[in-house]
C-alpha cells in the first residue's frame, strides 16, 4: 500500500513539474518576438583572431602639410571564446609583433553585456610605444627594416558605452553574439551614450622636428586627458538570407560633451567642447544549429581640436570567429 501511495505521489509530482516546464516554456515563448529565434545550447566554444589598434592623427590648421601619425605595434591576438547558455567568457594571446616597427606594450579588457534590447560595454585599453608611420612625409632617415619608434609614447583609453533598441523584431544578438537568430530582414531605431577617458603621454614633443614651424600649442603638447560624454542616436538594419546568414551594420553619429586637460609649456590648460561622435560596426555571419561563423568590423572617431592643430583619435577593430554548439 505505501509502495503504491508513494508511486502515485511520484506519477502526480511528474505530471506537475511536467506542467510547470510546459507553463514556463510557453512564457518563454510568448516573450520571444516572432522574428526571433532563441538558442538554447548548454555549451558553446569560438576560436577567434581580433586585431583592435587604434592609431592618432596630429594635422596643422595653419598650412597644409601632411599629417603625423603615429601607430601602435599590434598584429592582433588569438583566443577563443566559450558560452555556457547566456554567460561567455574570452581569453587572448598576443601575436607576435614585426621587430621593424618596435616594440608596443598591450593591455586590452572588455567587459560585455548583451541582451535583445539593452547592451553595456566596459573597456581598458592601454598602448605603451608607438612608431611614426609616415616617416618618407618628413625626409627622417628609416630604412623598410625600421621605422622610427616613439617608446615613451602612450595612448590610454577606458570607459564604457551602452545602447537601447527600440524594435522588437530586430536582434543585436543574433549580429554579434549569435546566441539566437532573427528569421527576417528588420532593422531598428537605436540610441547609444556613454563615457570615454583617453590619455596621451610622452617625454618629448610629439612634432617631429621638421614640421614644429608649423604648430605653435601642439609643439609642448606632452599630456593630454580627455572626458567626453556622448549621446548618439541611430540605426541598426540586418539582411537575412536563407535564415541563416546575414549582415548586419550599425551607424550611430551624434554629440559629445568634451573636457580637455593639457599642458603648454610649463602651464595647465583646460577646455570645453562639442565634438561630433561617429562609431559603425558591422557583422557577417553564418549561425547554424551547430556550427557558426563571425566576421565583425567597427570603427570610432575622436577629434580633439586647438587653435593651431587638430588630433584624431581612431579605434578600429577587426575579428572573425568560427566555433561550434552542444545541446
């Protein structure tokens, strides 16, 4: 009799707990907008390659001599990335650099958050020992073996930046993260602000010595911190083809709120400014039930500007990632 009581209480609870998953399946369900597919893989694992540099620009605003640029000694990193339903962590190495353009220290941390509306991003970002580019614009004695290197150089840049999507029908993720997919071609009116700090250090003057006639406040430029709050609406759009590929880009342009820390001569200096804020990325991609594939491209630019000249901060970033799911 007990044996058959606790058989039936077991049949009931089954048949309950059975009930429950259905309930909250179907809940799941009705949350998920028809134009999206959600993927519920327990386990998920992405080798990928990511060169993200960015490299400053220094223009007179006097003549029209050519610019000074200098760049960061980096080919990319490779690593891989590993998904436990919604949570992923990514590791990297460093590749390694051409000894013809020096030696640039790296260190690179991105925290990332992405959901279906709503997606946050942390980021650090540090360049210690960049080369000057265009060293043939200046008659400076290099060879194709070696290129001027500026080691005391460094570029530093931390903050973060988030978004909203206002268009049910259209994913973020299953861009860029792939952990579902968007069955039709939809795109979305987005708004993204934030707050980003960059810092530029050196030991000298960053003019080289030919073209320090043509720049008067930029030739005791030796630090330079920048805050800029930004807000900046835009658009997001995705072509679907065959229900598993698509391309995905992203354009956001609007304004900042800019505070500029900087030293002339043996004086600090302080200023305020509205710069335009540009930032695009864009994403092909393959996202099969088992395999999937990435190829993402983003830039973003920051124009800093004085009486004399104007510095640009670009930041560019290319990665590609093939990985596979378990269920």
């Amino acid at each position: 009799m007990i044996l058959k009581t606790l058989a039936i209480l077991l049949i009931f609870f089954s048949f309950q707990l059975q009930a429950q998953n259905d309930t909250k399946n179907k809940k799941k369900e009705n949350k998920t907008p028809k134009n999206i597919e959600a993927i519920d893989s327990k386990f998920s694992i992405a080798p990928f390659y990511v060169n993200e540099y960015s490299f400053i620009s220094i223009d007179s605003r006097l003549s029209d001599r050519e610019a000074i640029y200098y760049k960061p000694n980096v080919i990319g990193s490779i690593g891989a990335k590993i998904g436990i339903k919604k949570f992923s962590i990514a590791y990297a190495f460093k590749l390694p650099q051409p000894e013809k353009y020096g030696k640039t220290n790296l260190t690179n941390l991105v925290l990332n958050l992405q959901r279906r509306i709503f997606g946050i991003s942390l980021y650090y970002i540090r360049y210690k020992g960049l080369f000057l580019k265009n060293p043939e614009d200046f008659d400076l004695k290099y060879t194709d073996e070696t290129y001027p290197i500026r080691p005391d150089i460094s570029l530093t840049t931390f903050g973060f930046q988030t978004h909203f999507v206002f268009t049910k029908s259209f994913s973020i993720n299953a861009a860029f993260q792939q952990n579902e997919r968007q069955k039709k071609t939809a795109g979305s009116f987005m708004i993204m602000f934030g707050d980003r700090f960059s810092k530029l250090l050196s030991d000298s003057s960053l003019i080289v010595p030919s073209e320090q006639e043509y720049y008067d406040i930029a030739n005791n430029i030796t630090r330079l911190n920048l805050n800029t709050i930004f807000i900046a609406p835009g658009a997001g759009y995705s072509f679907i083809f065959k229900h598993n590929i698509s391309f995905t880009t992203i354009l956001l342009t609007g304004i900042g709120f800019q505070m500029k820390f900087y030293n002339s001569g043996n004086s600090n200096k302080f200023g305020l400014r509205l710069p335009l804020h540009l930032s695009s990325k864009s994403a092909l991609g393959y996202n099969g039930k088992t395999f999937f594939f990435n190829l993402i491209y983003q830039i973003e630019l920051n124009n800093i500007k004085f009486t004399d000249s104007k510095f640009t901060l670009f930041s560019n970033a290319f990665k590609v990632s093939v990985g596979f799911r378990i269920y």
